[in-house]
C-alpha cells in the first residue's frame, strides 16, 4: 500500500497495490511519484514500474521489463535523469532503459552489462 499525504491540501490518498513496494521518489517540483515494486519470482509479466499522479493517486504509466530475452526478468532499480524529465531503469537482464517521465515513452534502451 502507498499512502501518499499532500501537505499543502492535507488529503491523504492511498493506492493498493498487489506487491510490495521497492523504492518510491517523488519527483521534485512536481505531483509525480516514481514506484518501483519487488515482484514474486512466480509471478511473471508484471508491470514493476508506476509513474503515479501523487494528487489523484492513480497510475499515469507502467511498464512491463522486456521478457524476450528472459521470462523472468523485471525492472530492479531506477533513478531520475539529470534533467528529471527522464526516469532511468536498470533491468535483470543487463538493460538501461530511459523512459519520457511524463509519457512514458522510452528514450532509449542498451545493454550495459
């Protein structure tokens, strides 16, 4: 579960989740919060990145690490970009991939293992 308190607003807005929660970072100046969720080796195909809207609570994007490579590989840690429009995934498999944070459309995607 992500509790997310607006302190200006003072509202309070709580998302459940099926998993547990890695790592979270709000993006700063903005209402946007990156979630990173730690998925169940049995589970497969999950979408482990969020990008949410901190005011409504709910999920602009997800995204699903690339299982072509290997069915059980998920996203494993992330950090924003110098610009902090980007949000920087590393993947299981050895991937850095740069999404749009905003949209998340990816920027770009390479092997860097």
């Amino acid at each position: 579960m992500l509790t997310i308190r607006n302190t200006v607003t003072e509202t309070v807005r709580t998302l459940s989740l099926a998993v547990d929660i890695q790592k979270t970072l709000m993006i700063p100046d903005s209402s946007y919060i990156v979630a990173l969720l730690k998925v169940p080796p049995d589970i497969q195909g999950l979408a482990n990145l969020l990008f949410i809207d901190a005011n409504s609570g709910a999920p602009v994007w997800s995204k699903v690490a690339a299982t072509d490579r290997s069915v059980s590989n998920v996203y494993c840690d992330f950090k924003l970009g110098d610009k902090l429009d980007d949000v920087i995934v590393w993947d299981w498999d050895g991937y850095r991939t740069v999404f749009d944070a905003k949209t998340g459309t990816i920027k770009d995607s390479r092997l860097v293992k």
